[in-house]
C-alpha cells in the first residue's frame, strides 16, 4: 500500500494487483453495501488516520473514490472534510484489539471461547508473522478483551506491531466470533 498525501485533506492510496488478491477483493467487487468492502476500507482508514496523525471523529465527511489500474491495482482517494467546531459525543463500544498467540490452537480456544460470551457476532482476520498468530477483533467488548488475557498477549491498536504484520504477515482468512 502506498499513501501520498495531496494536501491536509486529500490522500492517495495506491494498492498493487498482488495486494489486492492478499485482500481478496477487485475493482469490481467493490460495493458500498458489501462487508467485506466496509471492513476493506476500515483498514485503508485507519492507516490513513496514523499518517494523517487524527482520527475519524475529527472529520465531518469522508469521500472514498476508487480508480482501476490496468494491471488490476487500484487507486482510492479519500477526501476529509473537517468537523465544524463545537462540542459532540462520540459512542464508543469497544476498540479493536489484536490477540497474539503462540499457536493456532491458543488462537482456535479463543474463538471457541469467545462465541459463548458474544451476543452480536463479528468478523475477525487471523493474520501469521514470525512464526506467532494474530487474531483482530474489532469492536471488542471489554468481557472479550479480558478474556483474551487467557489466551495471548493484547495488543492494542495503537500497537505499532499491529500495522506490521497486516503489511508483511500472511493473511490466514477471517473466523466469526
């Protein structure tokens, strides 16, 4: 993934073919109302957001375009509009938190684990970079964080290890909890 920034409110995002087929996901698959699309432009936002030093909630509005390159790449502009100022309350369920295990078998207790415990399933990357496991869990509830202490080391988002195996682990697929 390469960002440039055109200015303090635009940003270029330039994915490769080979990226694109890590991510499982084409120009033409991408569709606003699929969820495999909104996770995909998750993770661009995010990384945006750690270059652009802000988060989303600073941003009033933020425009994704996407472009096709030829050799089946793909090129995302994403426009922030900034908030206006005044005071907002922003709802916050949970943070998304990484799990790293030692063993895809801690990894699959923990799953197994936390199925019983969730009310509302969600979907979770399982990512392998040196020879460890990680499992992200967006949106995690505070009694799944906790238990995830039995299992691994947390780390959260903010980690800097996290951007590193998204960029250079091998993606293993995506598990329900």
């Amino acid at each position: 993934m390469t960002f440039e920034a055109m200015n303090k409110n635009c940003l270029i995002v330039e994915l490769s073919a080979e990226e694109m087929e890590q991510y499982d996901i084409t120009y033409d698959t991408l569709d606003e109302k699929n969820v495999h699309t909104k996770s995909f432009i998750k993770k661009i936002l995010s990384h945006a957001c750690v270059l652009r030093e802000s988060t989303l909630s600073n941003c009033r509005k933020i425009t994704v375009e996407a472009l096709p390159v030829g050799d089946g790449g793909c090129f995302f502009i994403l426009t922030f509009a900034a908030s206006p100022k005044g005071r907002y309350r922003v709802k916050c369920h949970g943070e998304n938190v990484t799990l790293e295990a030692k063993s895809m078998d801690d990894l699959l207790d923990f799953v197994s684990a936390a199925k019983k415990k969730r009310s509302t399933p969600c979907e979770c990357e399982i990512y392998r970079c040196d020879g460890k496991y990680f499992l992200t869990v967006p949106d995690c509830p505070k009694q799944i964080s906790v238990m995830m202490r039995e299992f691994g080391i947390i780390l959260p988002e903010a980690y800097e290890r996290f951007s590193v195996f998204r960029e250079h682990g091998r993606f293993m697929g995506t598990v329900a909890i």
